[in-house]
C-alpha cells in the first residue's frame, strides 16, 4: 500500500475491512477521490461514537479528497437494524429535519468549509428516496438482491437467531443504503463508501450494485468498532452520552471525558481522536513517564479539533483551579434553578437526581452517607437538607461536587 491516505488510516488504527484495498489504493495514487459516509437522524445531534468517521473526514480533507456527509432523511424514516435488537422510534418529518439542521452544525465545526476542492458536500437521501416509484424500484433494484443473502448479514441474522421481531420496512434497509451508494456513484462520481464495521454487510451490497447496474468499479470500506479497554462501548458515561452538541453535553464536561480515559485506552485515542502526527504520538508516549500529561493533551486535543481552542484552554484552566485549589472553577457546568424556587426550598436528593449528577436517588443518598458530597467544598452530612438563598453565600451561585471529578455550579436566575 501507497497511498499516504490510506497509509494514515492503517497507522492511526482507523482500517478495518475493504472490499479491495489493492484496487483502492490505485485509483487514490492517481488522483483525488469522492467518498460519502452516511449518518441516520434519529437525535439532534451525534454523539461520540460517531467521532472517528468525522475524523476520517477530517482526514480526506487533509489528503486532498472530497468528502460527502449523507444525512438520512429518508432512511431515518424507516431505522437501520444494524447492531439494533428492537424495532427503532419511527420518527416524523419535521422531527428529523429540525435534527438534520442540528446535526450539520457539528460538521461545520469541525471540518473545513472553506477549500472548494475538499468542501464537504451535504446531500439528504430523501431527495432521492422520496420519488422512488415502488413498482419500478422492486422492478430495477429490487431484482438484483436475494433474499439468501440478505438473510446472512448480521443485522438481520443475529435479530433472527434470537428470535426478535425485524419488520418488512426494517429488512428494505439495506437495499436503500445500496441505493443511496449507486445515486451518489451516478450524480457525483462518489467511488468510496466508510461506515462501522456493523455496516459491512450494507456497504458490500452498494458495491455489487454499482457493478450489476453500472459494470463500474466502486469500493466499501469500515472502521473498527471502538470499545474501550474493559470492553465497553464506546461513548457513554453515568450521565448518559457523550453528546458533540455543546448545548446537551458542555465543553467542561467533554474535556473531563476524555481526562479521565483509561491509562491502557490513552495511546489509542490520540491516534483517533486527535491530529496530531502518529509519530508525534509514538514519541510522546515513549517519552512521557507520566500518563496524566498524556491525558491532558488529548483532552485539550480533542475538545480544541470540536469546540475550539479558547473553550478547550478554559476547560483545562477550569480542571486545574477546581482540582487544585478547590475553586469554584470559571466554566464548570451550570445548573440553573429559579429564585421563585428558593423561596420554599428545594430538596438536596431531588436537586442531585434531576440533574443527573448522580444516576438515581439511591445513588444521591449512598453518596451522602459515604460524605461525597459536598457543597461549596464542605462535606454535606444531612440527607434531607432543602437549599434555601441563605446557602448561596454570595447571594448568587454555590458549587456543588459529586466525588473528586465531578463539579457543578448552582446559579439562581
């Protein structure tokens, strides 16, 4: 293999599967390429489990390739059963678009919008799926897909095997997902398609389309599933997901997160999470006896590449006032409550469970018990306690701390 793309997907950890590499690395040492990686609209925003494939676009960019994003507005609509074992929420139009609009503000934080040669092109399969003609498509599509094979991909076999549901409209996924591939192929010259490796199954059909229908050469390629060092998926916390929208998932916490990655996971996330050079990362780590600084730079690395470097710099700087001199730390997540509120009380067990600070009520009273919570740096001993104004000492905000890592201002609005 030749190619530098390529060759820097292999060496950041980024390649798992190809339909043809040999092939594939030609054609990129000829010339720039058009590849689309598909992203289905069921949040108003992407959380971190989508970070590597923005990553790889990011990475296209550098290289000199166009990137295409898809933003499923049809296929969400029906829900892909890749790695699913129910039936997803069927959601609305007007539900998915005002998600399509959130979701593309993430993109254009990250990638570069300016190059015109590798300006990201945004395309919605709605515009395509919408007009299908159900007679025609089972007609000219439909014929080139058996229902033998279909059944051995894993999206459908391993809902089978455990004899969950998987409906009709589930089971076309796939076959819409080749669609999308051989549209984009035809309109825009699109030669790559890059997905999970859950996706494997549906990419490989794009490209036995393309070679049925245009007798062209097309390519699939997939990323590995990124887990942590226990074994656990990628991307959640006792919060719930790690969010790449700032407004459901703060710039302080996204830095915290990737703070706190496990010791044996630090090497690995600097390969995919961050741009720095993997030799770079190979001589930080060989260097760096102390594996904390490793952590700060890919938590500083990767909350600049999304939120920018004055938010990660002021998350950095919020870490070390609030972690070594037990400020209040401008810039740690806010808790807003209403001064109206106060006036009665609020109990301190609801204040802590609504806010996710803990995961549950239970968890908020064995916290107390076990003096690990505190407010404004004092343990906090009384279970039942109702916060009034008089515990804002300076009439206006507290911090509240749920262990050593996590920190909250309370503000009275």
């Amino acid at each position: 293999m030749k190619n530098a793309f390529l060759l820097e997907m292999q060496s950041r950890g980024y390649l798992n599967q190809c339909t043809d590499l040999d092939k594939l690395d030609d054609v990129c040492n000829k010339g720039s390429i058009t590849a689309y990686i598909g992203f289905d609209c069921t949040a108003n925003s992407l959380h971190v489990g989508s970070l590597v494939q923005i990553m790889i676009l990011k990475l296209m960019q550098k290289h000199g390739h166009k990137p295409i994003i898809l933003l499923g507005g049809g296929t969400t609509l029906i829900g892909d059963p890749s790695g699913k074992d129910a039936t997803r929420k069927i959601l609305k139009h007007a539900e998915i678009n005002k998600n399509i609009i959130s979701i593309k503000k993430v993109f254009t934080k990250i990638l570069n919008t300016k190059d015109k040669k590798t300006k990201p092109l945004f395309v919605n399969n709605l515009n395509w799926l919408a007009k299908l003609n159900y007679i025609e498509f089972l007609r000219n599509i439909g014929s080139n897909f058996t229902i033998n094979k279909m059944l051995t991909f894993d999206s459908v076999k391993l809902r089978l095997e455990r004899e969950q549901s998987l409906s009709y409209m589930e089971f076309n996924y796939m076959i819409l997902q080749a669609y999308d591939f051989y549209q984009l192929f035809k309109k825009n010259k699109c030669i790559l398609q890059i997905g999970g490796s859950d996706q494997w199954g549906n990419i490989v059909n794009g490209v036995d389309l393309i070679r049925r229908i245009q007798k062209k050469e097309a390519y699939g390629l997939t990323t590995p599933l990124i887990t942590l060092s226990s074994g656990a998926k990628m991307g959640k916390t006792e919060k719930g997901a790690v969010w790449l929208n700032e407004k459901l998932f703060s710039s302080y916490d996204y830095w915290q997160f990737w703070r706190n990655t496990d010791d044996k996971d630090v090497k690995k996330f600097l390969n995919f999470f961050t741009e720095i050079e993997t030799k770079k990362i190979n001589e930080l780590c060989e260097k760096e006896n102390n594996i904390n600084n490793l952590k700060i730079i890919l938590a500083n690395e990767a909350t600049k590449t999304l939120h920018g470097n004055v938010a990660s710099k002021k998350a950095e700087k919020t870490a070390r006032q609030t972690f070594t001199s037990g400020g209040s730390g401008q810039g740690l997540p806010e808790i807003i409550i209403g001064a109206n509120d106060l006036k009665t009380g609020i109990r301190i067990l609801d204040l802590i469970s609504e806010n996710k600070i803990t995961t549950s009520k239970s968890e908020a009273r064995r916290a107390i018990k076990g003096s690990a919570i505190k407010i404004d740096n004092e343990i906090l001993k009384e279970e039942e306690k109702i916060l009034t104004k008089n515990d804002f000492k300076n009439g206006k905000n507290l911090k509240i701390s749920f262990g050593k890592k996590k920190h909250y201002i309370i503000k009275i609005t």
